[in-house]
C-alpha cells in the first residue's frame, strides 16, 4: 500500500512538472488578453524582477555554460513575459490613467515617482538611457560574442569528434565517457547558437519598449481630454509618469538579464565562479594596486580636489597590497629532497602535464613555521625529516617516499598537518623558538606556559620559554625545540603508515636495489614465480604488523622456496613470519631475556580453529558476536595487565589461528602483537603471564 502511494505521488509530480512549462507560456499569453487587476499588475511585476534577479544570480555562479544551458529559453520567456506584462498595464494605464497615479499598481507608481523624482522629463531621459545602454551596449555585445562563439564552436566540432574517436580507439576513455563528450559538443554549438538567437529577442524587446511609451503617451492624452475631459497639463502628468513608471519598471528587469546573458557568454570556461576570478585576478597583483594607490594619492594631494575621497581608496588598496606582498612572500616551498624545475614551457592547450599526481608525503605548514623549513633562515626541519627518513630505511628496511613540504596560509600561523596520499593523518601546533616540556609521568612542578599534547604520542607538554629549559629538564620534562616537534610526529606516522608508504614503485626500486647484490635471486623470483603485486602484498602484511623487511634476502630466499606450492600471500606471509622468527621476537624482547607473554585457553583456541576451518579467517568474520565481545574484553584487560607490569603486549597462539586473531584484534588492540608457536626459536623460554578465555 505504500509503495502504491509513493509511485502515485512520483507520478503526480512528474505530471505537475511536465505541464508546468505550457501553464505558464499559456499564462503570459492570456495576460495579453485579458484584463488585469492592479493588484495581480503588482505581483507580477514583483516576480518579473525577483526571476531576474535570480537569473543574474545564477549565471554569476555558473562555472560553465552548459551549466545554464536553458538561458536561451528562459530569455525567450521573461521577454514574452516582460511584453505581457506591458500590454496589460498599458489597458489599465488607459482605462484607468484618469483616476490618478496609482491607477495601474503601486508598483508603477513607486517606479514612476520615487525612482524618478515624479518629474516625467527626468523619467523620459532616465527611460531612454536605459534601453539605449540595453539596446546598443549590452544585448548588442552579447549577441555578438554568442554569434561569433557559435560559428567557432561549430569549425571546431570535426576536430573535437575526431579527439574524442582518436581517444576511444586507444583505449583511453570508454564508450560511454566518448558518448558524454559528443553530447557535451553539440550542446555547446546548440546553446551558442540559441544564444545568438535569443538576443534578438532581447533587441526587439528593446524597441518594443520605446513604441509602446510612445503609443501610451499619445493614446492617454487623446482618451484623457476626448473622453475623460481633463485638462491637456494633467491628462500630460498623468499619463506621461505612468507610462514612464510602467517602462522603468519593465527595463530594468531587462537590463538585468540582458547583463546575465552578456556574463554568460562572455566569461572563459573555469573551475572558479565569475566573484573568485575577479578576485584572484583584478587584485592579485600587489605592483599594480601600489601603483594605483600612489597615483590617487597624489591626485588626493592636489588642492581642489576631493581630497578624503582619494586619499581614503588609496589607503584602501594600499592596504590589500600590502596584505598581497605578504601571502606572496609565502611561497611554495621546495621537497625534502631538491629537484631542479624544469624551465617553463609556454603551452597554449591542455596536456596530460597538467595531470598533477598526488604526494605521497605531504607536510603542510602555516606562514610562521615557514623559518624552520627555509634553509636561508638556517631551518633545520628539511635536515631532521631526511635523517628520519634515512633512519626509517635503516630500521624498516626501504626508503620512503618523499616528503613534499608546503605551506597553507588556511592553517593556523603556527599549525602544521601530515598527509598520506592527500589525506590527513596527523596535525598539531608547533612554536618556533620556543620549546615543548613533555611530562613522562614523573615531573616535580608544573611550569607556566601554554598547556597542551605531545601531537606525536598524546603525552601531556606544555610550550615554554627559552629561557625555561633547563628548569624544565631539572624537574623531569623531556625537552625539545620546535622542528623535533614536528620531525618526531612524521616519524611516529610513518612508522605507523610504513605498509600504505610500500607502493609499487618503491618496491620496484627495493627489487632493483637488490638485483646489484642478488642478481639470480631477484631474476628467479620476479617475475618467474611470483608477480610483483603478490610480493608487495605479503611485504604489506608484514609491515601492517610492524615486522621490518630488513633482511631481504631471507624473505626472498622463502618466497623462491614456497611460491612453488602456493600463491596464496597469506600462507607465503606466514611461511616468512617462520623464517623471520628471531627478528620477530627480538622486536619485543631483547636477546636471551625470557619471553613473558599472554597466551589463550585451550578450549578457546579448539573454537577458533574450527571457526578457521568452517571459512572464518577473513578478520574474525566467522566468529559467533557473543565469543567476540569476550574475546576483546578479556583481550583488553590482559594487555592492561601486561602493561601495568612493564612487558611488550604479545599474544602468543597455535599457528594456525595467528592470521585470525592479528587480523581481528588489530583494529582493538593495535599495540597488541600476535606470534605464533612456530615463530619463537627453541632456544627462547617462554613464560605465561595471563591466560585469556580461561573464565569461560
């Protein structure tokens, strides 16, 4: 019954918009015939300005034409409708012009007394000034453009179809994107060409306009004196200013979208509306608005001279020019690692170089950290990110990308973010010159300062004063400057981040790396045995795990062996893990130190084993809800535990239930390490701290 109700209101709608168009081009036409109260004359006009209006609104807003592809036609219906509007006040102003000025609405009235000061020589002028402006400037100018783009556009559409039909032959778009694009063609040649023949419309209008106040002014005299016996002065005042106010108030609209369509078609087609481009623009030079400055402030200093008028807009753009010079200063900052710009190549069409890929490593700053990465104000920070990128390549095994330094004047001044792949991992403030106090748990007073976080770890810190660090590390803070700040916060993310830092491409300089010392062993595996996306997935879930793949070769050595026998990353990943056990351990505990870890209830691990043969390896998936939310209760409280006493957080399971539980305790629990039997050499001992599931 709803869904009935729902299709019947679609239906409804559907139909309501459909007749919409014929009502109202019905509607302007019977507005020509019948007669119209002065009150409808009021609201009618009201709406001809209010959808004028509009009209410019949106075509100021308007990125591309084929945006505002109806334009032509609704120029077509505010014509007929302004025409209508006309024909129907000129019956009312002569039926009823003899009853006084407010005979045709309070809307002519308004326009014919306020805006012209009820003088009617003053509004004859006003009048003419405004179709003329209409007439010759605007609707001529735009017609133009409109003719002259349509007759482009159109030379232009067998190269265009021949672009598109060469980029569908090589593959790089598909049949539906060329169809789109066909399509986009042919109604960028149509709306120039009805634009080029609407704007005719607009000129007769024009000329309509100034005949019909004519004919009005003529035709209210004769009936005033013949048939109503006023005087020859007030049947002239009366009919003169409604006939002015009934003309001002059909121009202007006119003028207003005589100016949308001049917008319209005239503007190049880009990403900004019509209100950014000017602005980025006209005003975006701040030689010229100093220049400009000083010239009116000289002419301000001339006797006679209006002189607070000048002197005040050249305050005014000398102030947006100064505020320019500074965001100028500002410029993009160079990478980490220097790359020579290529010199400028003067382009007039577009090419695949303005296809700009995305960093992989960003780092984002505000305009006052700009010293710590600017080495000609010894800037330190450009240093530390390449020693941590050298030490990351030391410790994790391969070198990360780049680290593309910008600064961003919509941060605060003293604020910075770290981007992945243009999406933000981490942000914070840091003070040049000043010096963050971090509180490790053991400090004896509190200092004064801004209160805050280590960004990197959420550690309580407070920033202080130069001259406050040795107090500060006499009572137990840990202090460091401004760019260790930010430089240990990108090192913390990468390390985090290492597995999404592992691309193809890194990996391929990886591989290259270590064809100059392993030829046969990199030649035999990729890609004899194994593609290079299934090495790079078993490499991903290693570091996903924070496991380096410093030692390449093992990892190599067992891929070679195993990928015989499957393909499958998961199992060749854990066959790895096996090989690189004593790495493994070693990351939690130091060599010959007893291995205190957690380790699961045996009934616990029968269930997940046979959750993994009945298909629920895929992180926990098959996992009954109940025995879920109690594995990562007492899961969490066990790792509590294991730090409360100071002991790396590792789960030891069977191997065979490893890959499950890392997978689904991971997202919980991510300081929490899962290794397995097999991983822990024989000569390690091994010590059970907790016991989780042992309560079920």
């Amino acid at each position: 019954m709803n869904n009935a109700a729902t299709l019947s209101s679609l239906v409804d709608t559907n139909n309501l918009r459909a007749l919409a168009g014929p009502i109202l081009i019905i509607m302007i036409l019977a507005m020509m015939v019948l007669p119209l109260p002065p009150f409808v004359l009021d609201l009618l006009f009201t709406f001809n300005i209010a959808v004028s209006i509009i009209v410019l609104m949106v075509s100021l807003y308007t990125r591309n034409p084929l945006d505002f592809a109806v334009f032509p036609t609704i120029l077509l219906i505010t014509t007929l409708l302004r025409l209508s509007l006309n024909i129907a006040s000129t019956r009312v102003v002569l039926l009823e012009g003899h009853t006084g000025p407010d005979a045709a609405g309070k809307v002519i009235e308004a326009f014919g007394h306020f805006l012209v000061g009820g003088n009617y020589a003053v509004g004859i002028i006003v009048f003419i000034i405004l179709v003329i402006i209409n007439f010759v400037v605007i609707t001529k100018g735009a017609g133009r453009i409109a003719e002259v783009s349509a007759r482009f556009t159109l030379d232009a559409m067998p190269g265009k179809q021949m672009a598109i039909d060469a980029d569908l032959n090589a593959g790089l778009i598909g049949e539906d994107e060329a169809r789109k694009r066909r399509a986009n063609i042919s109604q960028e040649a149509d709306f120039y060409g009805s634009m080029d023949g609407a704007s005719k419309f607009v000129r007769g209008d024009a000329i309509a306009g100034i005949l019909i106040m004519l004919i009005t002014i003529i035709g209210g005299l004769i009936v005033g004196v013949l048939q109503h016996d006023m005087e020859m002065g007030a049947a002239a005042k009366n009919y003169t200013m409604l006939t002015i106010g009934d003309g001002l108030v059909g121009q202007i609209p006119a003028l207003i979208i005589s100016t949308a369509a001049g917008l319209v078609v005239s503007r190049v087609t880009t990403d900004e509306d019509l209100g950014e481009q000017v602005l980025s623009q006209l005003f975006n030079q701040p030689q010229v608005l100093v220049i400009t400055a000083g010239i009116l402030g000289v002419m301000g200093m001339i006797p006679g001279m209006p002189n607070f008028v000048f002197l005040l807009i050249a305050s005014i753009l000398g102030a947006i020019a100064y505020f320019k010079g500074r965001s100028a200063a500002s410029t993009q900052l160079t990478t980490a690692t220097a790359v020579p710009e290529a010199p400028l190549v003067e382009r007039t069409d577009a090419s695949w170089d303005d296809v700009t890929p995305i960093d992989t490593l960003g780092l984002e700053v505000g305009y006052r950290l700009i010293p710590l990465v600017d080495r000609a104000q010894q800037g330190e920070l450009l240093k530390r990110i390449n020693g941590i990128r050298r030490k990351f390549a030391q410790e994790i095994g391969f070198l990360p990308p780049v680290v593309h330094i910008r600064d961003n004047l919509e941060l605060r001044p003293n604020g910075y973010r770290i981007t992945l792949k243009g999406s933000v991992i981490g942000q914070g403030e840091s003070y040049s010159g000043m010096y963050l106090a971090i509180n490790p748990g053991r400090v004896t007073m509190q200092l004064p300062g801004t209160v805050t976080s280590d960004p990197a770890f959420g550690l309580p810190a407070v920033w202080i004063e130069a001259s406050l660090r040795e107090q500060a590390q006499a009572n137990g803070y840990t202090v460091v400057d401004a760019s260790t700040v930010v430089t240990t916060h990108i090192n913390h993310l990468i390390h985090l981040h290492a597995a999404e830092l592992l691309g193809r491409q890194e990996l391929q300089k990886l591989l290259d790396h270590l064809s100059t010392q392993f030829p046969k062993l990199i030649e035999d595996l990729v890609p004899k045995l194994l593609p290079l996306s299934a090495v790079q997935k078993v490499l991903h879930n290693l570091l996903e795990e924070s496991v380096h793949i410093r030692d390449m070769r093992t990892v190599i050595d067992v891929l070679t062996e195993n990928a015989v026998h499957t393909q499958d990353a998961n199992e060749l990943t854990a066959a790895v893990r096996n090989a690189l056990g004593r790495a493994i351990v070693e990351q939690h505990f130091p060599a010959g130190a007893e291995l205190q870890v957690m380790s699961l209830h045996h009934e616990l691990e029968n269930i997940l084993a046979q959750v993994m043969q009945t298909g629920g390896a895929q992180g926990g998936a098959g996992l009954e809800p109940g025995l879920a939310d109690t594995l990562l209760k007492e899961a969490r409280s066990a790792a509590q535990q294991q730090e409360k006493l100071g002991l790396p957080i590792v789960l030891l399971v069977p191997s065979a239930i490893r890959f499950l539980l890392a997978k689904f305790l991971r997202r919980a629990l991510p300081q929490l390490s899962v290794l397995s039997h097999s991983e822990i050499p024989s000569s390690r001992k091994i010590k059970i701290t907790a016991v989780i599931g042992g309560s079920k």
